[in-house]
C-alpha cells in the first residue's frame, strides 16, 4: 500500500509537514510505503480556460511540473492533503494541484485511477476558532466525494502560528499517528 503526503505549506519543517510526518509514521508502522511530495518544489500553474465538460477537457498547461505529480497521485492508495489555513482556505499551491486536476479526473484514460482512493486532510492555523480548520475540511469532503474516494478523516491544529510550534502539542501529534495507523488497517481489510 502506498501513501502520499501532498504538501501544501512552503516551509518546510513547518507545522502541516510535521502533522504530515506523523501520519505517515503511524501509515509506515502499518506496513505502508510512504512519500512526502513537497508540492512548492514544482511548478505548478493556475488552471488556464477550460471548456465546460470535464469530460471533454484538455489542459493547456500540461508542459509544467503537474502532469508528473498526478501521476505520483495516481500511482498512491491514500492521499494525505496537508495545508495550512491560508486566508480561510487552502494554500495556494494545494489550490492550484486541486484546480489542474479539473482537466483529468473525468476524462479517459484517466477516470478510473482517481476512483476509491483513501483520503486524509491535517491542517494547522493560527487563530483558536475551529471554523479555521473547516475551511479546509469542508470543501475536501466535498472534493473527495466527487472523486468518489474514502473520506478517512482529518487532524486540524488551531492556535498554531509559528514555524514548528505543533511539536509542542502532543496530542495532536498522536491523533496524527493514529490517523495514519488506522487509515492504512482499515483499508487493507
Ligand atoms: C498567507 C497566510 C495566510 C494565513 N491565513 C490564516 C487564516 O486565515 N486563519 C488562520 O487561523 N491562520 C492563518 N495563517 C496562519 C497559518 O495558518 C499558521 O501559521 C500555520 O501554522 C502555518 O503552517 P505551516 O507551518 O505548515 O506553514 C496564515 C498564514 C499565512 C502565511
């Protein structure tokens, strides 16, 4: 069983690349095959006009780094989407992976490998209110719905502003690990 970190934060050894570890940690302790795909490594542009029937669309774009990382997102069974709360939402980065696959996830031959993927959401924020951490978890659920994946579940961390302060706070840490132990038990049942 493979699985995937995509990371969204440009820092690394920030706080979503340390959730991420720790999910991965819990995954590998399961027997996984781990990989952290540092997605601010590569290029990847803004989605460019596209028709309106995904099925039918192309992506004018394909000549920067994204074609690569879909198939590194292809090849995985659990995709872990790991991304700081940027301005109530998603970092841009993760943003634009999610806008580019617009062009693939319904479309031959590629539809079928997007299908029943397991999926898996940590997020760190600053401020303390949970609604921070909703913004991310809410429109993946809805991502994963439409990718017709597994919804595994999600570790958000609110009140967690400087670089690395979540290694402070264990309990986050584990609910990480767990995540990422169980995650891996489950699908292999
Ligand atoms: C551009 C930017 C926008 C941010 N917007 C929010 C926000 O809307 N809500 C929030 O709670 N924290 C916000 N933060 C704080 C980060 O989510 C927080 O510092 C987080 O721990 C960063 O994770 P990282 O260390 O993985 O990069 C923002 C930070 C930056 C740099």
């Amino acid at each position: 069983m493979k699985v995937i970190a995509l990371l969204g934060s440009p820092r690394r050894n920030g706080n979503t690349d340390i959730m991420a570890e720790e999910v991965l940690h819990g995954s590998r302790e399961a027997g996984a095959e781990t990989d952290v795909i540092v997605v601010d490594n590569y290029l990847v542009r803004p989605i460019a006009e596209v028709g309106d029937k995904s099925s039918e669309r192309d992506d004018p774009r394909n000549d920067d780094d994204f074609p690569s990382l879909l198939e590194k997102f292809l090849n995985a069974d659990i995709v872990i989407w790991a991304t700081p709360v940027y301005w109530a939402g998603l970092s841009g980065q993760l943003k634009c992976f999610l806008d580019r696959m617009s062009s693939y996830f319904n479309k031959e031959p590629y539809k079928k490998r997007f299908v029943g993927k397991g999926h898996i959401v940590v997020c760190a924020y600053g401020r303390s209110e949970a609604l921070h951490g909703k913004f991310v978890t809410e429109p993946m659920k809805l991502v994963v719905d439409v990718l017709h994946g597994e919804y595994l579940g999600d570790v958000c961390s609110p009140s967690t502003y400087p670089k690395g302060s979540v290694r402070n706070k264990t309990e986050i840490l584990s609910a990480c690990y767990e995540l990422g132990l169980e995650a891996v038990k489950k699908r292999k049942c």
